[in-house]
C-alpha cells in the first residue's frame, strides 16, 4: 500500500512539473509571437519611412527639373483700374525669362475656357524685362500663359491664374429688416413705420486688388414701391451706436393707398465708388380678398447686384 502511495505521489508531481513546462512553453510562445509582431510593424514603419521619403526625394527631384528647365525667371500681376460698367480690369503681366537676346519678342496669352486664346504683346521694359496689358472680365478665370519667340524657335509656358475676383471687389451686404410694425386693412389702405436697419462692410483688406480696400459707399436709401412704382426716398445714414459705422438706418412712418392684388417692397438700395448698384429687402408682400397683407419672404437677405 505505502509503495502504491508513493507512486500516486511521484505521479502527480511529474503531472504537475509537466503542467507548469507547459505553462512556460505556452508563455514563452506567446512572448514569441509578440516579439514578432513588434518586429513586423518595426519593419513595416520602416519600410513606410522609406517609401514615403523615396517619393519625397523623387517629387523634389521633379520639381527642380522641372524648374531648371523652365525659360522664365519670374513674372507678376499688377491689378490696375476697374470699370463696374464695363465689368472689366486692367491687368499687367511683368514677364522675366532666364534668357533674352535682342531678337526676342514675348507675347502673353491667356486662356477663357479650353482651346480659346487670346493674346496680347508684350513690351520690352528693360533688358530682361517685358511688359502685357491686358483687359479682362472680372468676373471669369483666365489661365496665363508666355510664348517666347527668338528667331524660329518658339516656347510656351503657363504662368498661373487670374482668378473670378468680383466677390473681393464688392460690398458685403448682409441683408435688411424693418424694426417696427405694419398694418394693412382694405379701406385705409397700408401704413409702415419704424427703423429699417441694413449692415454693410468694405471689401476684405487683403484682396489682390490695388486701392479696392478704398472702396467706399456713395449712397444708401429705403425705397417704397407699389407695384413697381417708387412712392418714396429715405436717406439713410451710418448707426453711430455701432462699433465700426458699418450699420444704416432710417426711420420710415407712410401710410400709402394700397389696393387689393397690388405688391409692397420696402428696399435698400446701396451705390458704391467701383459703381456698384446692390438692392435687398426689408419688407415685401401683397394684399389679398380677405383684407389681409401676405409677408413674402422668398426673397428675404437676398442681395441684387448690377451691374
């Protein structure tokens, strides 16, 4: 029995000794497994690295290639006068090629929409300068372009783009709104009164246009209309409680003879030094049969500009 005892007892250490090998076979394995993946991502990373500054290298590569190969050295936009009327602005294009010998002529090109040229010539300024002017629209793109001619060889290279620059020229009108009341009924027709308020700031600073900061406003008014007809003129003035001066208003008490069917607009009207005309509404609506005026908010904080 005491032999049967001890061998019970050697047997279940040898299964507990095998049990805890396992165990620290089973652990080391899985410190392995780990250890391998850090390398895997290690490698990965470092491969990553080595691509992304292999393409580096090469986008610089190309870059300067491409520059050392260019035939200009540096070229401008000046933005010279604006015509609102005539909805263009003159632009002069200052071009430097690398190399210009006396028999080298310039001409600017620039580009509406694709495979549509135009072209200006160029002056020579100086011995290495040439100058183009040109009168655009304000109001589209244009792809600039050179094409450099010495004896019968021609180059052509884009410069840049001449961008839709009208938004950095205007006013930015936010939109009007009457601070008061209104009452219509059939027999005593409709009658408005309170503070028409309108807010309008200069063009930003930092647009690309000479002197356009100086933009400044001629006039702004409130107009009555009745079916189109202009009733009355109020000046308005700048708001000197408003940091800025960049808020209007004036004061409107009419009382107008207002039919069924017929259209109401209560609108601001605003000229500025470029020649700008904007328009929007404080108030618009209609009369109808039952004695009541209907609000049209349709066209509510819309801004109109001309031309």
């Amino acid at each position: 029995m005491k032999k049967n005892k001890y061998r019970w007892l050697l047997f279940g250490v040898i299964i507990l000794l095998l049990m805890s090998m396992n165990g620290i076979l089973i652990y080391s394995i899985l410190q392995l497994q780990g250890t391998v993946k850090k390398m895997n991502k290690t490698i990965g990373n470092n491969q990553s690295n080595l691509e992304s500054q292999i393409a580096n290298i090469s986008d610089t590569f190309e870059k300067t290639l491409i520059e050392q190969n260019r035939a200009i050295s540096s070229f401008e936009f000046i933005y010279g006068d604006l015509n609102a009327k005539t909805g263009k602005i003159e632009v002069t294009v200052r071009v430097i090629p690398k190399e210009s010998q006396q028999s080298t002529s310039l001409i600017v090109t620039y580009e509406e929409t694709e495979g549509k040229y135009s072209t200006a010539p160029a002056t020579r300024k100086g011995e290495n300068l040439y100058e183009a002017q040109l009168k655009i629209p304000y109001n589209k793109d244009y792809h600039i372009g050179v094409l450099i001619k010495e004896n019968n060889k021609t180059i052509q290279e884009y410069l840049d783009w001449i961008y839709n620059i009208e938004s950095q020229l205007q006013l930015q009108v936010t939109g009007a709104y009457l601070d008061g009341d209104y009452n219509y009924s059939a027999d005593s027709g409709l009658k408005v009164s309170g503070t028409v308020h309108l807010d309008v700031y200069n063009p930003s600073d930092s647009n690309p246009i000479t002197g356009v900061e100086d933009n400044y406003i001629r006039s702004v008014n409130a107009h009555l209309y009745v079916d189109g007809e202009e009733i009355a003129v109020i000046p308005m003035e700048q708001d000197e409680n408003t940091t800025g001066g960049n808020e209007y208003v004036c004061e409107v008490d009419q009382k107008l003879e207002f039919l069924e069917g017929q259209q109401f607009q209560l609108a601001v009207e605003i000229e500025d030094s470029l020649g700008f005309q904007y328009k929007t509404y404080a108030l618009q609506g209609v009369a109808d049969p039952t004695g009541e005026f209907n609000i049209d908010s349709y066209n509510y904080g819309y801004v109109e500009i001309n031309p």
